[in-house]
C-alpha cells in the first residue's frame, strides 16, 4: 500500500508541474515570442517583390501598446518591399483607450520602412468599440492606405492589390473581379469569405482573424474559432494559380493565453516566371 500511496503522490506531483509549466508557456512565454515564417512562390511580377504581412496585433489589455516597437523592428529587419496590415489592429478600444496613444502609435508605425508602399484593411475590432473612429487616421498618420473595397496597383512591380472590408461588421464586396493582368493580391482579414468571391486570376489572398485558434487544444479549438474563420484556420492553402496564408496573428483577445500558435510575421517573396 505504501508503494501505491508514493507512486499516486509522484503522478500526482507531475501532473501539477506539468500543469504549472503549461500554463506558463501559455500566458507568459508563447505570448512574448515573435517569430517570422518565410513563403516563396513565382507570380506574374515584373520584379521579385517582398512582402511583409502581419496582423491581429490586438494592442490593448492582453497585448501591450509598448510592443509596437518590437513589431516595428522585427518588421524592418525583413528589408520588405511592401508591408500589408490584416486588420484587429486593437482589441477593445473603448476598454482600453486610455492606455493607448494614437499620435505615438502613428509615429511609430510611419517608421516602418517599405519602399513600394504600406497598405491596411479593416478587421471587426478596427470596426466595434469605438475604434472605427479613430483606426483609419491613426493607420493613415503612420503611411498606410487603408483599403475598403479598393484597388491599389503597384505599378514598379506589377501587383494590384484589392483590399475587402470587414465581414463580420461591415460590407465586404465580394463580387469584386479582378483583372489578371500581373499579380492579383486579396487582403481579406476573415479568410473563409473569400471563398464567396471568383479567385480564378487570384495569384495570393493574404487573412488573419482565426489567430489559429489561439489555443491549439483538441476539440476545444473548434469550437472556439470566430465567424468566416473557421474553414481556413492557419498556414497556407492552395489556390488554383497560387496561395491562400491565413496568418496566427500576434496578439491575443477573450483570453490572454497562447498555445501553439506562436505570433507571427510572414514574410511572402514573389519572384517573376522565367
């Protein structure tokens, strides 16, 4: 009996350390990493073109205004051509605005440097608590056009870009056709919406909004996942003349915890046909 009593004691004890080191790589650790996943596909480009993409930075309560920096940086060590933003640039402003300085942000977002231009679109937290206010002047005040249901050539390189509105709470465009003359790029921030719209001459759809789950857990992801993000949930998918990314994003909402869905930058190298 003594050795079954010290051995429940030995599992016992392991299973809570196991326990405790989870939840710290959960909520301290994972959060705070920031890594950069690299892509490379041929396209109709007149030039090699890279892109830089991140997304769902989420600032707020759960995800610091003070991480802008490290953002920034991770950003501008990627020597990108063009930078794109994917939308949920906030959390809940109304929550959390009183720690947010939006002159600061825009300074600090206007250091990003990419020399064939910034581009935003919206996401549903740009959108709910008071942040459609202010999102579009502060992305704006850093360099960035935001596109809502427009289209941006980037003539240097051959890219058109159409950049969709919201789709959980706004009006996104979805019988937008594009042209096929060089390289079609969608900036959608809800990633399944696009399955509503004519990809034929789409070479590359660039999402966010799933943030992977957020927390990868058997069952419990699923269920979890928000609207229009629950098909095409991370990583890359393939499309009929290129890719689909739906990127993990880099901060977190609801809950502040991350588990295996570390936060990401990604970084999209388009190099011309030979």
């Amino acid at each position: 009996m003594g050795k079954i009593l010290k051995g429940m004691m030995i599992f016992l004890i392991a299973v809570i350390l196991i326990g405790a080191g989870l939840f710290v790589w959960a909520r301290y650790l994972e959060p705070s990493l920031l890594i950069v996943r690299e892509e490379s596909m041929t396209a109709p480009v007149s030039q090699s073109t890279r892109i830089v993409f991140f997304s769902d930075t989420h600032f707020g309560k759960w995800y610091s205004p003070g991480n802008i920096d490290r953002v920034v940086e991770k950003i501008n060590e990627q020597n990108p051509d063009v930078v794109i933003f994917g939308g949920d640039f906030f959390d809940i402003y109304a929550r959390d605005k009183e720690e947010i300085d939006l002159e600061e942000f825009s300074q600090k977002l206007g250091l990003i440097e990419a020399p064939l231009g910034k581009y935003a679109v919206w996401g549903n937290h740009d959108y709910g608590a008071g942040a459609s206010r202010i999102y579009q002047e502060m992305m704006e005040g850093g360099g960035f056009c935001v596109l809502k249901n427009e289209v941006q050539t980037i003539e240097e390189c051959g890219i058109t870009l159409y950049g969709l509105d919201d789709a959980v709470l706004s009006s996104p465009d979805t019988d937008a056709v594009f042209a096929g003359d060089g390289t079609d790029i969608l900036i959608c921030h809800e990633p399944d919406i696009a399955d509503q719209m004519d990809l034929h001459n789409v070479e590359l759809v660039l999402s966010g909004h799933s943030h992977g789950g957020q927390v990868s857990l058997p069952y419990l992801t699923e269920r979890a996942l928000p609207p229009w993000g629950r098909k095409y949930i991370k990583g890359s998918y393939p499309l009929e003349n290129g890719m689909r990314y739906v990127s993990s994003g880099i901060g977190m909402t609801k809950l502040p915890f991350r588990f295996g869905n570390i936060p990401e930058i990604i970084v999209i190298n388009l190099h011309p046909f030979i």
